[in-house]
C-alpha cells in the first residue's frame, strides 16, 4: 500500500469511531498510513484491544518520548525489513535477473521509470473499515505482478507486432500522425492498464522507419516527438473473462498502403490480431479474415479466388527452400478476390516475390 493523498492517516478518529471496540492493528505498510495520536487515543478504552504492532513510523527512527512507542500495548520493531541478509540476497537476484531479461528484450517487472501495470488487487482507494489490518507482503505483491507480466506477455508481442506489420504496410511510413488502438475485452476497462501495451506498440510503430531507439521508457515521448497522435478504444464483450483481451485492431488513417487490400471500407489500414495457444496471430487484413502466426515473416498476397493458388504459391516458395509455417486464405465471397497470408521462417527475397507477382492471378503482394 503506498503513501498517497488517499491512504494518508486513513486510520484516524473518525476511523476509530466507526467501528466496535476490540480491534487490532499491524502497521507493515507506509509510515503516515496510519495517524499515530488517534492510535494512541483508541488503546486506551481498548477500541484497540491488547496490541498494536509496528514497524513503521511518522518519523524514523521514532522519538524515545514517542507516546506509541512506550505504550505498553504496542509492539514496535525497527523498519528493517529490506536489511536482513536473506532480503540482500534476494534483491541481489531481483536486480540480477531483471537485467538479463532487459538484456533479452523481456518485459521488466522491477522499472521504475517505464509504463507498468499494478499488481492485482493493489487498490489504495479502499475504504478505512476494510483495511484496518494494514500489512503488506512485499514479496506476495511481486509474485502478483510478475503473474499479471506473464499473462500479459503474449499480448504485449501482439501489440508490438501489429504495430510494426502496420507502418510497413504504409507506402512513406513516416507520413503515419494518427492511430487508433481498440482492445476487445470481457473485462472491464478498469481492469487491464493497457500502458504497456500502448507503449510496446508504439515500439513497433516507430522503429522500423527511424534510427531512434525506441524503449518501453521513451515510447510516448517519441511519439509526441513526431506528432504522432495515438488513441485507445476499448470493446467491452459478454461471457467470462478467461483472458487479459480478446483481440487488438489497429487502425491508420489519411496514409496510402503498399497493400490496397489492407485498406478497410471506411478508407483506412485496418488490421486485428488475436493470441492464440499463447501466439500472437494476425486475424484480419482489411475486410478479409485470415489467420496467421506472426512468428517469423509473413507474406500478403492479394488473388483472384480460384483453384490451384495455393499449390502454385508453395511451389514457388519449396523451390526455393522457404519453409512455410502458416497459410490462411480469406475471402469475401466465393470466386471474387482473396487474401493469403503466409508465415514463413525466412524473410523472403524480391526474386521469390516477383515469382509470386508473376502469377496471373496474384493482383498484389508484399512482405
């Protein structure tokens, strides 16, 4: 629980006042937490019966005429929690592995200048009544956070990737000054800081056209560096909530596209992306419903929508020793025009495109 406007003295004479005589009170949190006077007044007629224990103090080290510190029934123990040696060894570790995994590209839970989320049930705007044993485990609220990491992570790499497969698709990627982000959720809005997501997609956004590193800690700054404007929407849907989202969409809009069948009908690049299995998917390119792993590299191809394309375009990428990992073909209506989306584990060369391009029915095509 930090020290915040709304938790400061939460536990007050008003506090006191509310409640039936026969509490007890253990301090592990934030020294102002509690107002440490009216403590003093509600042991006394006992509406703190027995004990009050703290480690946590107004002033630190507290005063020796400290009226709770010599009152015979309050426990007070030094605020050394962080100084033990099993507690060294541990932040020894922490900082340790937080670096390799920074190193590594992972999400770090232990920043404290980048966008983060809280760790779950991490509420400082409870009421007094149901926080009066204020204690804190520090460690249990790492471990939460790491979980709601880890359940964000995969969604995390669907954001970064559906922002770097969209500036690709723009012909003159650095023209892109508006985005719109929209989360799809059985969860409320409330429930999900969606920051890092924010963050790791305009990540994808802005690397791929500029020679700026770009970080979880400077992602908004650049963004507002080049004017590039980007909102959130969020989708509220029926049922439980079993996942963090059920899929992101992004839109561009006033660009053109090196694709055309990435522009939606109401004229802007539209694409979705889902995460399934714990890999994230591309789920719609345009108007067109496919369904692609966007691990690796990933082909679009726009087609007349008849037989044999999918043998031809394989042949094409066999012979030339490209692995495919996924196809999708998605279509309108039968026999007009499709999309196929495939996923292959090397990025493919303009000798392989132009193979692709060559073949009557293949109207467009990109990487």
């Amino acid at each position: 629980m930090p020290l915040t406007p709304a938790t400061s003295k939460m536990l007050n004479d008003e506090t006191f006042a509310k409640i039936k005589k026969g509490v007890r009170i253990v301090d592990v949190a934030r020294r102002g937490v509690i107002d440490e006077e009216a403590v003093v007044r509600a042991l006394d007629p006992g509406i703190v019966a027995d004990q009050a224990a703290l480690n946590v103090f107004t002033e630190e080290p507290p005063p020796k005429d400290s009226k709770l510190v010599q009152h015979e029934k309050v426990t007070a123990t030094p605020h050394l929690g962080a100084s033990t040696m099993e507690a060294q060894e541990g932040v020894a570790v922490e900082i340790a592995e937080a670096v390799v995994g920074a190193l590594k590209g992972e999400l770090a839970a232990t920043a404290v200048n980048a966008p983060m989320v809280p760790a779950e049930g991490s509420n400082p705007t409870c009421l007094p009544f149901f926080c009066l044993l204020v204690t804190i485990a520090h460690q249990v609220s790492r471990v939460s956070l790491a979980q709601v990491l880890n359940e964000l992570k995969p969604f995390v790499e669907l954001a970064e990737k559906l922002g770097r497969l969209a500036v690709q698709l723009v012909a003159g990627g650095s023209g892109v000054k508006s985005v719109k982000v929209t989360y799809a959720s059985a969860r409320a809005p409330d429930d999900l800081d969606t920051r890092v997501l924010r963050a790791m997609f305009t990540n994808g956004l802005i690397e791929p056209i500029s020679s700026t590193f770009v970080s979880l800690v400077n992602a908004d700054f650049n963004a507002k560096q080049r004017g590039l404007r980007i909102t959130e929407e969020w989708i509220v849907l029926d049922g439980l909530p079993e996942n963090p989202l059920e899929s992101i969409q992004v839109q561009i809009a006033n660009v053109e596209s090196k694709f055309a069948s990435a522009i939606s009908e109401s004229g802007e690049i539209r694409l979705e992306g889902r995460v399934k299995d714990g890999i994230p998917h591309l789920t719609k390119v345009g108007s067109f419903e496919v369904d692609v792993s966007l691990e690796g590299s990933i082909i679009l191809c726009r087609q007349v929508d008849q037989p044999g394309m999918i043998g031809r375009v394989g042949s094409i990428l066999g012979e030339d020793n490209m692995n495919v990992s996924f196809m999708s073909v998605g279509r309108i209506a039968p026999r007009t025009h499709a999309v196929m989306a495939i996923g292959v584990d090397e990025q493919p060369s303009n000798e392989v495109l132009k193979k692709i391009g060559d073949i009557p029915a293949i109207e467009e095509c990109v990487p």
